[in-house]
C-alpha cells in the first residue's frame, strides 16, 4: 500500500529540513553542505534530464512557468519570489541560485557552475559510501544520452559508458529513442543497469512480424520493472517512458513501437507487483512531466514515490496525491546534471513508514572532480575539441532558453532563420533543453551545438497563410496549457521570429491567440501567405542543419532583432508562475 495520511506529518516535517542549504564558500575543502543525517533503510537517488552535459556549466531556471485553473499557484508553476516563499528558501542563497532565474548573473559570478559528471561522481560515491554497500540505487530518468553535438556524433554511445562509470542501475527513456532503434539498442547491450519502460509496445504489425520484443506475448518491447534488494527489503522499480515519442519526434525513429501514459496496464503492473512478488515499496521512475505524473498518481494506486522527469522541474519538496490507496509523493529533479534527488525511505513489515527527500544542487566548486570520470570525459571529447572550441561570438547578454515563452537562446535562433534564409518569419520549437551563457561569454560550435543537437536539425522554408501561423500556434499552446494533463507533452511554447501576438493562456483552443502583427505593425492576415522559416519538423526535410545557420548568423556580428518578437499575455495578472 501507498504511504498513509498520518506519514505525512513525518515527511512535511523531514522535507522542511532540505529547505535550504548553508550559505556556500566557494572550495572544494568545505563540502559539508552534502554531509547529510543518516534516516532510514533504504536510500535511492535520481538523477534525470542531463542531456550529456558532461561539464559543469550555467542553466537558468524560468522566470515563466504557468500554472492554471487547480495547478496555479502549485509545484511545479512557481517561480520567482513565489517559489523562494513555498520552499522556505532564503533569497540571495545559493539554493535561490539553484532554484530560481532570480538575480542570475551575479549569483553565478558568486556560486559558479553547477553538475558536471566528475563532480556528479563524487557526490554520487558519498552519498552511497555515507549508507554502506546493499543499501542504495541509482537511477536516472531519461534524456541521459542527447543534447551536445558530441552525443548527436556517438549517437549517445559515451554517454553509456559515462553511465556505466556514475553506477546507474536503471534509466527510462525519451531523446534516447531519437537515435533509432538499432543505436538504441547497441547502447542498451553496453549498458551494465537495466532499461525499464513499461509503456512501449509492438504495433500490430511489428508484433505479426515477430519483431524484437521482451515480452512477445504482451507485446512489451522492453523490461517494464525490476525488483532490487536494499538493506534487506525489496524495492520494485517500474520505468515509464515519455509517452508521446511519435507525436513530439518523427515517427521513422520508432515505426515499430506505441506509446502512451497506459495507467490502466501501469495498475496491473503495480498491483502484481505488490501481491505476488510481495515487495515493500514501489517507485516509479518516469519521463512523463510533473503534471502528467501528478494526475497518473491520484488514477493509480500503489506507488510509494514518483521519480519524475522530462520537464525539467526542479522541485525541493514532494508533493502528497491522494488516491484510492493511500497517498503516492510526486518528485521531480530538474535538469542539466545541476540536481541529485535523494530519497531515503524507512522500510518496515513490508511497507514504507517514514520518508525523507532532498533534492541537491550540485555545486561544481565543492566538489572534487573525480580522477576516473575526469578521464574518461577528456578522452570522449579529445578527438572533437579543437574544432568545438573555436570562438564564433561573445555574449552581448544573458543567453538562455527555459520559458513558458520566448528566450533570448531561441531569439537568437529565429534571427539566424529569418536572415540566413530570408524569411518575413521563423518558427522555433520550444525544447527545454540547453545551456546558458553569461554576458561576455565566449561562444563556441560546442555552445551552438548545445542549443540545437538533435537528429533532426534540418532547416524548411515554407509558405503558410495568416490561418496556418496561428493554428500551429494554437496547437502548441493547447500542448502546453491544456487543462486535462494528459493532453500535455511536456516542452515550451514555440519561438517566434518576425511577429507579435497576444497569448490568453486560461482560454479554450482555438481562441488563445490573437492579434498577430508583424514587426512594421501590420496585422498578419488569415488568407495571405508568409515566408516562413523553421527547423525539428516532424516531416523529414532537407535544408541545412539548424547549427550551422545559427553559426553563421553569430559569425556575421549582426545586433540581436528583438523589436520583430515577442508576445503579449492575458489574464494571468497576480499568477505565481511568473516573474516580472
């Protein structure tokens, strides 16, 4: 059973303590900020969403991050103020750094770069060291493999080995299906942990076909769970994909395979688990998006905690859903290796009793690389460094993309498309991953790469009316601000180049979008048709790759056109999810 109502006054109390860590000074000798009490049996840390950021580096979390309707005002659409206030953050800490996008630029000066796979290393081997052998597991939630030109090169190939190196004894699955089945399975025979999805099935035809499958007669084409022994007690592990891979990414990449959130096989699954393997807890570790995980909790019984992902939320506490069982907490650990979850759980007569939840930053300057990771990362990225570290610009201001809306990352992008490709408009799809850059930042092709790495970078210029321009923006902002979140697949708002135009976030689809105006003042008219450019479609294309645009839109020194962009939002006056 899911953990009981009168544990949650035991857990609000636990989760008060990781409200705020002590104030840093800046040396890798005064790491006692990691040195955490000993609680509980059973101790599983998570990592998610590190799309192969190997290097400690910036990542500015959101200024905008809506919630509407019941979510407003709930983690994870907090932001700000807003966020410091729930948490019982101290504001100009370094957990306000960690956290929230407030006062960035000087916070980073002061804290510096966080993640980093040598300094993940570290942290991960004291965390584990700090419980004894048998009493541990590491997990991570997807998006391991993609998000650098060096995994787009190996096809995530290092990233396995590094994986292998960190200890990671499962992971689920997103970006890592974008490399086509045969890559993804190479990886997968290399890799030492278990991949877990119990949400991916043969089509009707691949099953007729006999095609590859872990579980034919399901048609389960992967392990959906594992059951793992820590301090004596038996923890099952169930993986949940990102559903929705052929509607978010080419269907050509998994053209044998269904996806979907299946909470309805999920339950069986738990149930199973639970009364004929008898374990004494169940976590699910998932790529679905804290929305999406916080609605599967309250339809699925059974499930102690969610380790969610795919979002990038990064969010201290876990949040309690009631269900018809009991009551499952739903985390999530943020992005870009800068967090490390720490879930330690009190196993007792067969259920969990006692919960305690961290959720780390990991501060690079406090923690020692580690000799062997440092190693492998300098051997993985030799053969491509001197050409990634050639100088292409500087920074004229804070560079990055996480936003409900438009950042200055994507402005850059959608400039790149408009006068690269001399287009009146560019369209730029709202990924959530990539780095961030401070003012007077050397820009390099590996820094472009970050921002734009994916197997399907090509760029399309294409007609479009006025009508075709905004319902392709209806249909994003409905995927995002979709009440029901399981009509929600994760990712921001699509960038925009060339126009303004007015977003009323809480309205139906269809009526969201108004007032499209192009950067002269004239309206965008519904039968006339637009230059439009763009890349990461889900038809395959043939135009440049996307990097490469960018690159030499850099390369040209051309000033930043942010008078032609930007949006106008209704009706969301007072909401805690954004800032400013």
């Amino acid at each position: 059973m899911t953990i009981r109502r009168r544990d949650l006054l035991k857990l609000a109390g636990a989760a008060a303590l990781a409200g705020g860590a002590p104030r840093l000074a800046r040396s890798a000798d005064n790491s006692g900020v990691y040195d955490l009490e000993r609680f509980g049996n059973a101790r599983i840390l998570h990592m998610t969403d590190t799309h192969a950021q190997l290097l400690p580096g910036y990542f500015r979390e959101p200024s905008v991050n809506l919630g509407l309707g019941t979510m407003q005002g709930q983690p994870p659409h907090l932001v700000g103020r807003a966020f410091l206030d729930r948490f019982g953050i101290k504001p100009d800490s370094a957990d306000a750094y960690a956290f929230t996008s407030l006062d960035f630029e000087k916070s980073a000066a002061r804290f510096g770069k966080l993640g980093g796979f040598a300094h993940l290393k570290t942290l991960i081997d004291r965390l584990r060291n700090d419980v004894g052998p048998g009493r541990s597991l590491l997990l991570d939630g997807g998006d391991l493999w993609q998000g650098t030109g060096l995994a787009n090169i190996m096809q995530g190939a290092h990233m396995v080995e590094a994986a292998n190196l960190l200890g990671i004894e499962a992971m689920t699955g997103h970006w890592e299906f974008t490399y086509g089945e045969d890559a993804l399975r190479r990886n997968l025979e290399r890799f030492k942990g278990e991949f877990l999805a119990q949400n991916v099935y043969l089509t009707d035809e691949a099953a007729f076909n006999d095609a590859k499958a872990f579980d034919p007669a399901t048609k389960r084409v992967f392990k959906p769970s594992m059951i793992k022994e820590i301090g004596g007690h038996r923890i099952a592990v169930i993986g949940q994909a990102f559903p929705y891979v052929p509607i978010a990414h080419p269907k050509r990449f998994t053209p044998d395979w269904t996806f979907g959130i299946r909470d309805e096989e999920l339950q069986k699954l738990v149930d199973g688990l639970r009364n004929n393997d008898k374990v004494d807890a169940v976590v699910l570790l998932s790529h679905n998006g804290m929305d999406v995980d916080l609605k599967l909790a309250s339809r699925v019984r059974g499930i102690d905690v969610i380790l969610g992902g795919h979002t990038h939320d990064a969010v201290p506490q876990p949040v309690p859903v009631t269900n018809a069982g009991g009551i499952t907490l739903v985390t999530n650990a943020g992005s870009n290796g800068k967090f490390l979850g720490v879930l330690d759980l009190e196993v007792a007569r067969g259920r969990v009793s006692n919960v305690r939840y961290r959720l780390l930053p990991v501060f690079s300057e406090l923690l020692k690389p580690d000799a062997a990771m440092a190693a492998l990362i300098e051997k993985t990225r030799a053969p491509q460094a001197a050409v990634y570290a050639e100088k292409i610009a500087t920074a004229d201001r804070l560079l990055y993309r996480r936003d409900n809306f438009n950042g200055t990352v994507d402005q850059l992008i959608c400039d790149g498309l408009r006068t690269q490709l001399e287009a009146e408009i560019a369209l730029s799809p709202g990924f959530r991953w990539g780095s961030s850059f401070l003012p007077g930042q050397p820009l390099t092709m590996e820094d472009v790469l970050a921002e734009t790495a994916i197997t399907y970078p090509e760029t399309y210029v294409q007609r479009m009316t006025g009508t075709q321009i905004k319902d392709a923006l209806e249909d994003v902002c409905d995927n995002l601000f979709n009440p029901d979140p399981y009509h929600q697949q994760g990712g921001d708002m699509v960038r925009v180049g060339g126009f303004i135009y007015t977003c009323t976030p809480a309205e139906g689809i269809g009526r969201r979008i108004s007032d499209l105006k192009l950067g002269n003042g004239r309206a965008i008219e519904a039968g006339k048709t637009y230059k439009v450019a763009g890349w990461a479609s889900v038809n395959e294309q043939k135009g440049i790759p996307v990097w490469d645009v960018l690159a030499r839109h850099l390369g040209g020194g051309k000033p930043p056109d942010g008078r032609n962009t930007g949006v106008t939002l209704r009706g969301v006056d007072g909401n805690p999810g954004i800032a400013g």
